[in-house]
C-alpha cells in the first residue's frame, strides 16, 4: 500500500462505519414500525417504509463492496500505473451505483418522510432515529462523492503519459546546441 492512495484508505474506512451505523438503525426503524406501525400510518402495525428497505440494502452493499474495493487498490506497487488502468474505472463505477443508491434514499427520506404530517409532534425516540437516518444516509452520499472525485483524480493522474528520461535528454542537449 503506498502512501499516495492513503487517503482513500481513510475515507472508506469511515464510509464503512457510516454503513454499518445506517445498517442498524434503519434495521431497528424497520423492526420498530413492523409492530408498533409507523408515523404516516399508526395505527396499522406491519407495516413500513420501503425506503428503510432501500436503505437497508444500500447500507449492506456499502458494508460488502467497501473491503473489495480496497483489496482491489491494494497490490503490487510496482504495477500501479498499469493496474490503475483496470481497477480504479472498476472502483468508480461501483462508487456511482452505491452513490446512486444512497442519494435515492437520503433525497426520499428528506422530501417524504420526514416532513410528514405527524412527525416529531410528540418528539422522543423515534423522531431522533429518523433524523439520524437522514443525517447518516446524506453523510455516506457525502462520503461517496468524496470517494469518485478522488478515483477520477487519480485516474486522471495516472492517464498522463510519463516523460521518458531520453526525451529529457535530447531536448537538454538539443538547448546546449542551440546556445553555442
């Protein structure tokens, strides 16, 4: 692992909790709306919110790709700018669609459940787990925009093509030349 990709290391590291925090406590809302119903609909238990689900599944994705990810960008240093070619479009792509999927739910969950006509007229409990999904889901969005511009960054980075010493070479001697 070299230190250039440190950062990156970091950043899914704390995506991973994120995941994990997000995978519990939509896990509990689920569990908690299934008996005793939820904010729009009370008195009718067995139900819940399908994007909890969403939330659930984005979240365990999260959990499952994040340490594939990071073995795929662990590996040979010596290869780094040939691997980079193949596995960082890999590791964006896989960013895009968990950023697509945790966009859905913090941009759902903002706009529909939340200003619901009976939430947090009581306050307690369920009103701070569902502003702590909110704030949870758009964190992971936040982290995984964070993740893909510093993929296409380093994409970027390693698509420029490497002076070759020889060129440096003959332009150096073609100058000495030129000034005699």
């Amino acid at each position: 692992m070299s230190f250039g990709r440190l950062p990156i290391y970091a950043v899914y590291g704390l995506f991973w909790i994120i995941s994990c925090v997000e995978l519990g406590l939509t896990s509990y809302r689920v569990h908690l709306t299934e008996h005793q119903g939820s904010i729009e609909h009370p008195n009718e238990s067995g139900s819940y919110e399908p994007i909890m689900v969403e939330l659930i599944v984005s979240s365990s994705l999260a959990i499952f790709w994040i340490p594939i990810a990071s073995l795929m960008l662990m590996g040979d240093p010596e290869a780094t700018h040939t691997r980079s070619k193949r596995i960082v479009p890999i590791e964006i792509a896989g960013a895009c669609v968990l950023w697509v999927l945790w966009l859905v739910g913090a941009v759902y969950t903002t706009n529909k459940i939340l200003p619901g006509k009976n939430y947090c007229v009581a306050g307690g409990k369920e009103c701070h787990i569902l502003t702590t999904i909110l704030a949870f889901s758009w964190m992971g969005g936040s982290l995984l925009s964070i993740v893909i511009v510093m993929g296409l960054m380093h994409l970027a980075t390693s698509k420029t093509p490497k002076e070759k010493p020889a060129i440096r070479e003959k332009a150096v001697e073609a100058a000495a030349q030129a000034e005699v």
